[in-house]
C-alpha cells in the first residue's frame, strides 16, 4: 500500500502525503514549515492551503475539506481533523476495503483555535509519538490556561511587560485567543500577526491587538513573540519584563534555561503519553508504525500487544 521514502509513497500512484520534497502530488497534512514544499500539486485542506499561500507564494493546491473523500484511482483519501493547528489533518486512505491512517502531527485535547481531532477505525496506523516517555503527562488543560492568564495578570500588576513566546503558526495564535477571550490587549510580533490573518479569515477573532514595536509594547498589553525575537534588539530593551515560552517540553525541569526565560508552561498541540495510548484504543489498528519521539517507543507498544514498528526508510507495506 505504502513505501516509507522521503514521505509517505502511496504504490501504484505517484501519490504522497507528507513528502519531505517537491513531488508531482502530494496530500499535506498541514501549514508547518517542514510539511509543506511546491509539490506541481498539493490537496490541503482550506485553512492549509491559506497558510501554503501565504508561506510558499503562487502554488497549485486542491482544496479539499474535512471528511469530503477524493477518489484518486482505486485509491479513496479523506482528511479528517487532527487538533494540531488550524486546518491540520489527519490523512485516510481506503483501498479495497482497507484503511491506512496516517496521523500526522496530532493533539487529542480541546483546543482554542484548532478543529476537534476525529477518530476513524483504521487497519494499519502511521502515528507520531513525540511526547511518548512516560514523563510526558500534561496539566489539565484549564490549569495551564490559568497559568497563562496568571503570569499575565501578575506582570502587568508589578508594572512588568508580559513577553509570551512560541512558535509563529499554531502555538502563539492559540495563546492570543486564550489570552483574547480573557479580556487581555495583545501586542503582536509582525511574523506572527501575518499567519494569524489567516486564522481571522477562518471566523477566529482575537479582541483587540496591535503589531509589535516598542511604544506599543508598554502599554500595558501582552507582548506575543516567535522564539528568535529573543534575540531581537527592541525585545531586549523592554525592561521591567517577565518571560514564558509555551511548548510540551515544559515538563523538562531545566526548560527554562534551555529556552532563556522566566518559565516554561506545558501548553502543548501534541499528544501526551496518555493521550497516544487512548488514541490507539480508539482507532484500534491491526499494524502501527511509530513515527518520531522514543526510537524505541514500538517496544512498549509491543509489550501491550500491539503489532508495532519504526517507521523508516525500508518500510513497505503490501497489505493492501
């Protein structure tokens, strides 16, 4: 059915999904830097298409919405949603009665401005598995929501500049609607405020914000950053400041050094460990294959009784 080669290579078909280069066409999971490229033509969903616009330029997409099949061949493929980020989806495909899903990046959780993951019985199952050590359990998600609004609420008390840092498509968009819906005023980095249009233009409105400069930054609003604006000279120059980076890997103690900030909150669009197993046991695979996190995550799937491998280059499989 599928050969594991710089992508997900769909046999019998110049077909891929998620390809690591340009191909003739390819299905994309979602608008993250490292899953989109110029394929001659991509099938995205709509709010994906919009973010491969507007980072790739003048493209040739297929816009396909959630849960509407496209008939390729023998080949039928559908998206259905993955909870990642705006428009991210899982990707479905259904050959002769048999069904391969392919994960994508994937949260289970609620989110403030990602569609709700769906869940679909598949027989062989491609899933990522970032956050797969049993270390990695998140907060209730309404705990670090407070945590946000907290650190928030505290810095501008103490006559501080709030400074929230995460990556520019998914992760900072979240953070200003949670923020937003709060009664915050949001100041936005440039880069950021540039995908977020895409979000507004898909119905998700954030209150009142304005872009990033210096002026704007005191006067008393949240101050929302992509990572290397740390670096940036009128960043470093907002004094007195508190910092909060937002990404999973908060659950490390020593996060907050790695990143170069005041604190870290967990505040993730990936499934925790938990999350991963209680997915499985929903889509309830006759295959999995694990796709990043622990290399050897498969064997602990392994040890509950799931028939479970790495994905990796040899991969091939002709189930179907």
């Amino acid at each position: 059915m599928f050969r594991y080669q710089k992508g997900i290579k769909l046999d019998d078909h110049d077909l891929w999904i998620d390809a690591t280069g340009s191909v003739e066409s390819a299905f994309v999971s979602h608008g993250h830097a490292d899953h989109i490229k110029k394929h001659k033509l991509s099938y995205a969903t709509p709010a994906t298409a919009s973010f491969m616009r507007r980072r790739l330029g003048k493209i040739s997409i297929n816009q396909v919405e959630f849960g509407e099949p496209v008939a390729i061949g023998d080949l039928r493929v559908t998206f259905l949603p993955a909870g990642h980020i705006l428009g991210s989806a899982q990707v479905l495909v259904e050959r002769d009665g048999q069904r391969l899903l392919y994960t994508g990046d994937f949260n289970t959780r609620e989110s403030a401005t990602a569609e709700a993951i769906a869940y679909e019985k598949c027989d062989l199952l491609i899933m990522e598995c970032t956050f797969g050590y049993k270390k990695y359990v998140f907060p209730p998600r309404v705990e670090l929501i407070d945590r946000l609004c907290s650190f928030a609420s505290e810095a501008l008390r103490q006559g501080e500049i709030p400074l929230v840092f995460g990556y520019a498509l998914g992760k900072t968009q979240e953070a200003m609607k949670i923020l937003a819906d709060n009664g915050f005023s949001l100041c936005v980095h440039g880069s950021v405020l540039h995908l977020a249009e895409v979000y507004q233009k898909h119905g998700i409105e954030f209150g009142d914000v304005v872009k990033f400069n210096q002026v704007r930054a005191r006067e008393k609003r949240v101050v929302i950053l992509p990572p290397q604006a740390r670096k940036n000279r009128q960043v470093q120059r907002l004094a007195p400041a508190k910092s909060v980076f937002l990404s999973g890997w908060g659950m490390e103690p020593s996060s907050r050094y790695r990143y170069g900030v005041d604190e870290v909150i967990p505040l993730s669009d990936h499934a925790d460990y938990n999350e991963l197993l209680d997915f499985i046991e929903r889509v309830q695979p006759k295959k999995i294959y694990t796709t990043h996190g622990p290399k050897d995550y498969y064997v602990f799937l392994r040890s509950l009784g799931y028939d479970a491998e790495p994905l990796k280059q040899a991969n091939q499989q002709e189930l179907f």
